[in-house]
C-alpha cells in the first residue's frame, strides 16, 4: 500500500456539494493499494501510520503519535498515488490495484487503524471527490508497505 500523511489542524471531503467527512487536529491519509497488495499490507500499513511520531511534545520535538495527542483521521482513497510517469507526460496508473481489491483494501485499512484506537472519518471510493486542509508544520510524509 502507499499513502500521503499530512498532519492538518483540520481536513475535510466534499462529494457532490455535500460534506461527507472530517477531521482534525489528526492526520489527513491518501491510501492507495498497490497490484500484489493483501490484507497484512493494509494492516500493517494501518499500524505504522497509528505510531508514527509526527506531531510535537511540549518540548517541541516530533515525538508523539496521532494516538498520544487523540487525534483523529481524514482517510480518503486516491488510485493517483500509484502514477508512473516514467514513459512521457501522461501519467499511467497500471501498478494500482483493480477497483474491487482496492476497495476491499481501503476498507480493511479504515477498519485497522480505528482498531488500532484512531478514529476515522472517510471519502466515498471512486468519487470525485473535493478536498480541503490545512497542512499543519507543513508535515507530509510518504510511506510504502
């Protein structure tokens, strides 16, 4: 699986005019399962995202998770994180998983990190979806698993 954390103050997902979720202060997580991926991925995926240490302690350092500040997370499917722009300037998306296994994955991945004490709020799979934040720091990191 990849995903794009973003630590925001806050985050939200509109489809077709009408909120459909929200977060913050928390994480803002752009997940895409990846050709090949299975469920140990979304769970570990899950995981490593409720533990990382992105947001400060009082003094300063990046030190404590999403679970140690009780945050909350925006997790929204984006299938553009799997884009391979090695052959020209149109980007090719062959490496995401097909539309059902992604689904099942970006589920799977939503029910692991709630189970892993993070609530969860989500945008619609395969929608068009508009979103909006504010990045926090600015902290964005990208992860593989």
């Amino acid at each position: 699986m990849r995903a794009l954390i973003q630590r925001v103050t806050q985050a939200r997902v509109h489809v077709d005019g009408h909120l459909i979720g929200e977060t913050g202060p928390g994480l803002l997580i752009l997940i895409c399962a990846m050709q090949d991926d299975d469920d140990t991925a979304a769970v570990t995926m899950a995981a490593k995202i409720a533990k990382l240490r992105i947001f400060t302690d009082p003094e300063g350092k990046m030190n404590r998770s999403v679970r140690d500040i009780a945050g909350t997370a925006l997790v929204v499917s984006q299938f553009t994180l799997a884009a391979d722009t090695s052959r020209g300037n149109r980007p090719g998306f062959s490496q995401a998983a097909p539309p059902s296994e992604g689904n099942r994955l970006y589920q799977l991945f939503t029910e692991s990190l709630r189970a892993e004490g993070v609530p969860c709020e989500t945008g619609k799979f395969g929608a068009d979806m508009q979103v909006s934040l504010t990045n926090d720091g600015p902290v964005t990191i990208w992860l593989d698993v």
